[in-house]
C-alpha cells in the first residue's frame, strides 16, 4: 500500500489494499482484543505516509491538481468504508450465543443473552485482572523487562540497537514499530496474569526484525556475513530442548493419574490449569469417567458459573452462591455442596485451604472430603519425566512429591495412633 499509494494510477487499488488491511484488522480484533497494540501504529503509518505523499506532490508539481483521495468528502467517504469494513468481521461474535445455547462442554461465560454476551465481548470477567497503581505496574515493568533477555541472549539482543540505529532514517517504519512495542509494554503492565509473557509476543518479533536490520548492517564483508549466518544455529540449539514437546506426557500423565485415583461418581475442584485442562482433555477428548463432574474454583467468583452449574447438574447443585443478601464465602460454598452430596458423590477438592470446616484426607493429587472413618487410599503414579523441566514440570513433579509425602505422614501418624490405642 505504502508504494502504490505514491502513483496516482495506482489509487484504487491502494485503497483496496488499505481495505484488505481493515478487514483483517476486524477478523484479529473479532478474535482477541490483544490486537489493539497495532492499531494506533497503524493509524500513524497511514496518515505519516499520507501526509508525505501529499507534500511530495505539492513540492514537485504545486499546481497539479490533487488525487480524489485528498479531499475532504473523498477522505469521509473512504474513512467511513474503512469502519464499515473493519466492523463487518464482528457479526461473527452471533456465533457465541448460538453455540452457547447448545451446552457445549467448554462455554466460557455462556454468552447466550444479551447481557452475557456484552459481558464476554468486553472482557468484563478479566477486568479484575487489570492493575492501576502506580507502584504496582513499575513493579511489573521491572519483572517484564526480563522477558526480552530470556527470549534473546544478551549476546544477541545488543542487534537490536544497531539495528535501530542503523535505520533511523526509515522514520515512519521505525516509529509504526516503536509505537506497537510502547503499546504492548503499556497493556501488558496492567495485566495481572500468569501466563503474561505470551502477550509481548508482537514485540519479540518486532525485536527479531530489528536483529535482522542489525545483522543486515554489520554484515558488509563476506567473513562477516559467514559468521552471522551461525547466529539462527545458536538460538535452535540453545532452545530447542525447551520447545521439543515430542516426549513431554507430563499434562497427559497428571489427567490419567487423577482420573484413576479418584472414586465412584467424582466431582472435583480444581483451581490450577496444571490439573483443569488435562482433566478436562481426558474426559471430553478421550471420553474417560463422563459422569465426573469438574468444578473450577476461580470461576465460581462469576456470576455466569454457579448458574451454569445449577443448569447442567440440578441436583448437585440446588443451592446457590448468591443469596438474597448477601454472597456466599467460599469455605460456606463448599461446606453446603459437601453436606449436601456428600452421600451420593466422592468429592476432591486441590486446595484444603479453602475449605476448614470439613475434614479432608490426602487423595493422590486431590484432598477427599471425609464422609466416615474410612482411610487414606494408597497412590501409584505413571510419571514420564521429561528431560527439560520448563516451570509447569517443575510444579508438577513438585506436586508429585507433595502427594507421597502427605500419604506418608498421614499414614504414619495413624499407624501410631493404633499402636498407641
């Protein structure tokens, strides 16, 4: 768009591009709000790249009359076609209450009102997530920052500024860069959540881009240009160990491992994705234990879940979090499920924190809520271990080790009581 735009035989189907541009920029943002890190670069892109070509035309020929693309009516005309277009992709969110409207197993919000629906398109279940204190995102600035020098060793990442520097004369390009990497940074500071490093994923690769530039302008005598080309083998050897998932059964492990060492008509909670999405892998891919009911414990707080809920299973869940006055705590939530199907139903729990009004036994993975005196259940794992341990393998085996250990001590404290007794 940018070359075409220059040629005044070649408006139309400059502006087809920038069309083009605008629907594709509707079906990303239909598909995650995290695309709004492009978008005030690409509108500084158009309008510098615009505003130069006019000038330019001015310069050269003063009296030459000026494309259609530069007045005002053509300019509203165009601009309201170009919000036309990048709007259109959002009709594809009437998916979300039709599908939602069927039950499927994964429904997240079930968006299948009005109300719900806005709901989920706003985000409005991840805006607790969002931080504005001062304090608290300079404190996440310092912890991101990091990220760049674990995704580029140091003794790479120093191309980036010689790639900077050495195209500081191509002013729009390196700006429309810069500008998606401050709004990332931005966004990302605000966002209180785990799995945060996933979203600077635009800047590591404006960051690879710039290395490029860096590389392309050191590497002006053949030697040089040798030794750069050893540079991509590196970064493949230094991480290949860590994004080779072809042995990793860790996630596969966890959800055969709870699922076999779980009892008659399970219902479990669960507030870790490190067990959530196995279980639930298991059980709608591989149709294991379908009669096990799986509750996550941070969706509990949303006023959609416990609805949800009471929809899919009516008799567990007859009773509700919300009461005419006031919300019930989470200990009270789990406290009444417990006493209520406790006759009919094994119930886990992975947090026995959350719940001290009932007595729980060590269960593999999970805490089973007591229903009489009956005794801790032996546990057998099946553990493949993998040969690089990223963070989720470090706090599985930890979990592992965890779940023998309280096996142990348990059993160990009631062998002493009846030799005391």
């Amino acid at each position: 768009w940018q070359e075409l735009v220059h040629s005044p035989q070649s408006i139309v189907h400059s502006q087809k591009l920038l069309y083009l541009f605008f629907f594709i920029l509707g079906l990303s943002f239909c598909h995650h709000f995290q695309t709004i890190y492009i978008v005030p670069a690409s509108i500084f892109f158009i309008i510098a790249t615009l505003l130069k070509n006019y000038r330019e035309t001015r310069r050269k020929k003063p009296k030459t009359k000026l494309p259609s693309l530069y007045t005002i009516h053509s300019t509203l005309y165009t601009s309201s076609k170009m919000l036309l277009i990048f709007v259109l992709p959002f009709t594809l969110w009437i998916y979300l209450p039709l599908r939602a409207s069927c039950d499927p197993a994964l429904n997240w919000g079930d968006p299948d009102t009005t109300e719900k629906l806005f709901y989920h398109i706003t985000a409005k279940h991840y805006h607790a997530y969002f931080v504005t204190s001062p304090k608290i995102l300079i404190q996440n600035l310092k912890i991101h920052i990091p990220f760049f020098s674990k995704q580029f060793p140091l003794y790479i990442l120093w191309l980036s500024g010689i790639g900077l520097f050495l195209s500081a004369r191509k002013t729009r390009i390196i700006l429309f860069f810069l500008l998606i990497i401050v709004v990332n940074i931005l966004h990302s500071i605000r966002y209180g959540i785990l799995n945060i490093e996933d979203y600077y994923l635009p800047s590591f690769i404006l960051f690879s881009i710039f290395i490029g530039f860096g590389m392309a302008g050191i590497a002006r005598k053949p030697g040089i240009s040798l030794l750069f080309l050893i540079i991509p083998l590196i970064l493949i050897g230094k991480n290949y160990e860590a994004s080779n998932k072809s042995s990793y059964y860790l996630a596969y492990d966890v959800g055969g491992n709870i699922l076999r060492t779980i009892g008659d008509a399970p219902v479990i909670f669960e507030s870790s994705d490190i067990t959530g999405f196995p279980i639930s892998y298991h059980m709608q891919a591989l149709r294991k234990r379908p009669e096990l009911i799986q509750v996550t414990l941070s969706f509990l707080g949303h006023p959609w879940y416990p609805i949800l809920l009471q929809k899919r299973h009516p008799k567990e869940f007859s009773f509700s979090i919300l009461q005419q006055t006031s919300v019930l705590s989470l200990n009270d939530y789990l406290h009444r499920f417990i006493e209520h199907n406790i006759a009919a139903h094994s119930i886990y729990i992975d947090s026995p924190n959350l719940i001290w009004s009932w007595p729980l036994i060590p269960a593999g993975l999970f805490f089973k809520a007591q229903s009489g005196g009956e005794e801790i259940p032996d546990i057998s794992f099946r553990v493949r271990i993998p040969k690089y341990k990223d963070e989720e393998a470090q706090i599985t085996l930890k979990n592992y080790v965890a779940a023998y250990t309280l096996v142990g001590k348990q059993k160990e404290a009631e062998a002493i009581q009846k030799i005391s007794l």
